[in-house]
C-alpha cells in the first residue's frame, strides 16, 4: 500500500538526490530508509530509481510516483490547515439568509472588512427564503439569519430549542409623508389616521411587516389602499410625488440625505419600536467567526433609545 511516507520520501529524494542526505531529513536511520523503500518497491513489482548513481536517476515508475507525490502533498497540507482553522473556529461556512427589506442597507457596507478579517470563512447572503426563512435554518441552507420575529419562526418551526436567537439592535419605525400631506401637521399618527392613507411598502406577507401585524391589524383598521415597492428609493420618490406614505426605520431614513424634506412621525405617543435578531444553529452559535459576525453587526447599528 502507498502511504504518505512514502510520498514524503520521495520528495526528499528528489529534493537531496541522496538516501543518507534524505533519512536526515526525515529523522531516519539511512537503513530504515533504505528498508523503506525496498520494501515499496517489492509492492510495486518495479525499481524506483536506478542503484548507485549520483545523483538520483528516476524510472518510469519513480517518476509516475514523485509526480503523484507533489500533487497529493500539497493538497494534504492545505486540507490540515483547513482542519486546524476549522477546529480553532478560523475556517468555516457563513451564509446569511436576510428576511428584512432594510437589512441590506447596514448589512452589505460590513461585509468587506468583515471578509478581510475572515478569508477563509465561505461568505454569502441570501434573500430569497420565502415565507418559510427559519427552515432554511434549520436545514442549514442558511447558517444565520437576520430577523426581527424570532418567536412566530420559531413557532412555526416547532424546534426553537435547536437555534438560538440573539439580539442585535433596536430601532424606531416612523411614517414618512411629504410636507404638504395633511397628517404632517400632527405631533404622531394612530391607526385610524393611516385608514385614510394609501400606504406603500415592500411587497411582504403581512405578518411580517410591523405596521401591519403590530399597529394596523390589532386595532382592526386597514390602509384605504396599498401600494408595493421592491426598492427603497422608489418608495420615497412615490411620498415626496404624494402618491402615499411609506413605514421605515428611522435609520434608514436619516441616510436618505436626498430625501431630507420629508417629514418623520412617530406611530403612537410612544412610537412603534422593533428589534433585529440573529438567528444560529446552537451548535453553531458558539464559533469565532459567527460570534464576531454578531458583534459586528450590534456595532456597526448605533443603538436608539426608545420614547419613555
């Protein structure tokens, strides 16, 4: 059988073009090296290299196997180095299934220097997850996911126990009108004041968009009409037109230089606040690189207080 030793020695021999040069490399007793081989050569039924010549003259054979010997070697080391950045939490599989519109804004700029400090970390983002994202989780199509509704995903996953949840920060959603819209003269806005408003938002499952499932929905009232948008930038050039009024992170909207005009109400007296999470497999949660994934997420989002 050609077991790694051997590939070594033959290496070393191609390096040193001497047995007594090779078992001194290899901590070896020149006789043990010697025995090595012969005994390589005896499974093989062929001569590796001609006896008693300086230096080194090859066969067919010694030549097919050194050949082997330099492309196996390599691809040994590199697959321990693997396994060592694996085992120290260096190396591994990071795919980030997004199930909020907005995340991209914050997510996408971290990434560079996120991948600087982790380059052998397989980076990806996914978005398309559908209405099922916590079973992407926990099928491992993804290996976190970044989430404001941790307890109906977990719920309909019916294995919460298997994930853990973290949070990453808080923020304000807020309703964005133009400066002529009649509600932009009010202090904040109830239910009742958006039943008169045709509300655009991102094309999403109402149990996933807060205004909806949070403010709307359990007071009973609906927008008098609604309108979609894939794009962000869309939705607001659709406000500043008065062609609507748009939900969105108060954050987000402080990055919308362009759309400064705008004018920012509070949902309720209190304002209508939500939280990100970062959802991982428990046996995942504890890695180096997820752990400084999350970390980095936390900061990069400076946190927002809530209205007392």
């Amino acid at each position: 059988m050609i077991e790694l030793r051997h590939l070594k020695t033959l290496v070393s021999l191609a390096r040193t073009h001497s047995v007594k040069l090779s078992a001194a490399e290899l901590s070896m007793t020149q006789s043990a090296l010697s025995h090595q081989l012969k005994t390589l050569e005896d499974h093989l039924g062929q001569r590796l290299f001609e006896r008693k010549t300086q230096p080194l003259v090859w066969t067919r054979a010694g030549q097919t196997l050194l050949q082997l010997a330099e492309e196996v070697l390599p691809r040994v080391a590199k697959a321990e180095q693997t396994l060592a950045a694996l085992h120290t939490g260096e190396a591994g599989r990071l795919y980030i299934g997004v199930d909020c519109h907005t995340c991209f804004d914050w997510l996408l700029p971290l990434l560079s220097d996120y991948q600087t400090r982790w380059p052998s970390v397989d980076l990806d983002v996914r978005s398309a997850l559908g209405d099922a994202p916590i079973q992407a989780l926990l099928n491992r199509q993804v290996d976190l996911l970044i989430t404001s509704d941790p307890v109906n995903c977990s719920e309909n996953a019916g294995s919460s126990r298997a994930l853990r949840f973290v949070p990453l920060f808080e923020y304000e959603l807020v309703v964005c009108l133009s400066p002529d819209h009649p509600l932009a003269g009010h202090d904040w806005l109830t239910p009742q004041a958006l039943a008169q408003t045709t509300l655009i938002t991102y094309p999403a499952p109402t149990w996933k968009l807060d205004v909806f499932s949070r403010f709307l929905l359990p007071a009973k009232v609906q927008p008098s009409s609604v309108r979609y948008s894939e794009l962000t930038l869309m939705m607001l050039q659709q406000v500043d037109a008065g062609r609507g009024v748009c939900v969105l992170p108060r954050w987000l909207l402080a990055e919308q230089t362009a759309f400064s005009h705008l004018v920012l109400r509070p949902l309720s007296a209190t304002g209508l606040w939500s939280k990100l999470y970062a959802g991982v497999a428990a046996d995942q949660a504890d890695q180096p690189f997820v752990i400084d994934f999350i970390e980095r997420a936390a900061d990069t989002m400076q946190p927002e207080a809530p209205s007392p």
